[in-house]
C-alpha cells in the first residue's frame, strides 16, 4: 500500500460525475489516497484537440462546484482551490503573454502555459510533498482502468507517465496522467511553469510544438536529470463520453508496457471493464 496525493486541476468536464468517482475509487485501491484539486470556475467539454474548443471552451450547463461534490463524494479531498481569471493574469509575465499571442506556434497549444500554471498551482496545495510516496498529476476527464500498483524503482528522481504502446511519442511526458516520488515532485510540478518562457525557446526539438505542454515537461525533467519512465500500466486516458470509444482507444494504445500482454492483465482489464460499465 503506497501513500498517494492526487492532484487533479485545470478545467472540470461535463462526464457523469459517477463513472468518473467510481473509476477514481477503482485507481485508489487498497492505496491510502489524498486529493487536491485546482480547477477554473467555468467547465468546459473534452474535444480531442478541436480548434474551436481551444479557443473558447466554455460550457454553463453545469455547476462545476456541484459537480465536484459529486464526483469525488466519499474522497479524502484535502483542498479545493478555485484559480480566479484575475490571478492567472496577474501570474503571467509579458514574455509569457508573447509567447501565448505568438501565431508561429500551433493553435492546439494555445492553452499550454494555463494547463502548467494549473499543475504548478495543484502542487502548491501539498503542505509536505515528501510525505507522500507518490504524487500523481490527474486530470477531471479522465477515467481509470486499473488500481494503482506501482512501486518505487532503483531511480531516485523519476517521472513515470503513459507514453508506451502505440501512444508513444519520442521524447515526451505524456501530459494527461505522470508522477513522481514526493521528495522529487516539485521539480516535475513546478519548474515547467517557472521556466516555461525559457523551456519555449530551448532549440530542443522532439517533432512537437515548442509550446507543447508534453514536450516542455519532458524537456524541463530532462534539464534537470529526472529519468523519464514508463508506467507498468496504461491506468488511464481522456474520457470522450462514449465508453465503447474509450475501451477501445485503450486496447489500440496498449493496456501494458509489456513485450507479451498476459492473460492475467487481459482478465483483469475487461473485468474493470465490466465492473464501471455496471455502474455507470
């Protein structure tokens, strides 16, 4: 059993809040488990990368505080902290400001520096990260598949996120779901956001957009001799609110970073299946 805080922040999506809470309980398992949420006062809906969305994502059909109530009812949530419009502008600097109106860098990553402001913030809600033995970057639209049962390799400082199977990228932090030991997460939580005008401008080039959020968090990691892991599984991915697309989004990229997918995993996994379609 591992001691976990889970920060989840950005914008909370529209997905039954509980598929969501009862996938969340699924991931904590057996494990002891504290959540910190940090999160914009306006949802939004999951896009999969659609322009529109990126560039005015707003959705009022639903009360983000209510829905949070719901969505991790019967949770330990430590803190929940509402990221007010004006002191995401008081926090960006005029370089940071440039970079985001600059149109030489693509429009599905207009939204970068927020997304890091938002792991920054989630961070700075733990009073003592080193309690912890894991904590671990989550996001509101995500569903989880399988318990979390990691355990703490040979490396000392690492990032282990889901860039594995046919979702691999080279060089990369996959964005939606990584973590690290609690003694050594604040270089993973916070130095994207506090180098991000430098880490734009670093000629580090893995094929993405300078301004990609998996890119700078992989590059920031890399900078500062953080291993790069893969986790043993895939426990999660973004939810599109159709759970048959997302079942089988998991199976294409890879259930498990493993060479031969062993019958245990496969049983394991559709019986996860199972048990959330049952209680959706």
């Amino acid at each position: 059993m591992a001691k976990l805080a889970l920060l989840f922040s950005g914008q909370v999506r529209n997905i039954s809040p509980i598929l969501f809470n009862r996938s969340l309980r699924l991931f904590i398992g057996n494990n002891e488990a504290d959540i910190f949420i940090s999160y914009w006062g306006m949802g939004g809906r999951s896009g999969a990368h659609d322009e529109n969305l990126i560039q005015n994502n707003q959705d009022s059909s639903f009360n983000v505080e209510s829905y949070i109530d719901i969505a991790f009812r019967g949770l330990t949530i430590k803190k929940r902290y509402l990221v007010t419009d004006n002191e995401w502008k008081d926090a960006v600097s005029p370089e940071v400001v440039n970079i985001i109106k600059n149109k030489r860098y693509s429009k599905l990553t207009l939204n970068s520096a927020k997304q890091l402001f938002q792991i920054h913030k989630s961070f700075s809600l733990l009073d003592t990260p080193s309690s912890y033995d894991f904590v671990i970057r989550c996001r509101f639209d995500s569903i989880f598949i399988f318990p979390f049962t990691e355990i703490n390799t040979s490396k000392n400082n690492f990032v282990s996120n889901i860039n594995f199977g046919h979702a691999y990228y080279k060089n990369r932090v996959y964005d939606i779901f990584f973590y690290s030991p609690g003694y050594c997460a604040s270089k993973v939580f916070c130095l994207p956001w506090s180098n991000f005008s430098d880490l734009v401008r670093n000629n580090f080039d893995n094929g993405l957009d300078p301004r990609d959020a998996c890119r700078i968090i992989y590059l920031s990691a890399f900078l500062n001799n953080i291993d790069i892991l893969p986790t043993r599984l895939r426990y999660c991915d973004v939810y599109r609110n159709k759970l048959r697309y997302y079942f089988w989004s998991i199976m294409q990229q890879g259930v498990s970073n493993s060479n031969s997918l062993s019958i245990k995993i496969i049983l394991k996994y559709l019986s996860n299946i199972f048990y959330l379609i049952k209680g959706k």
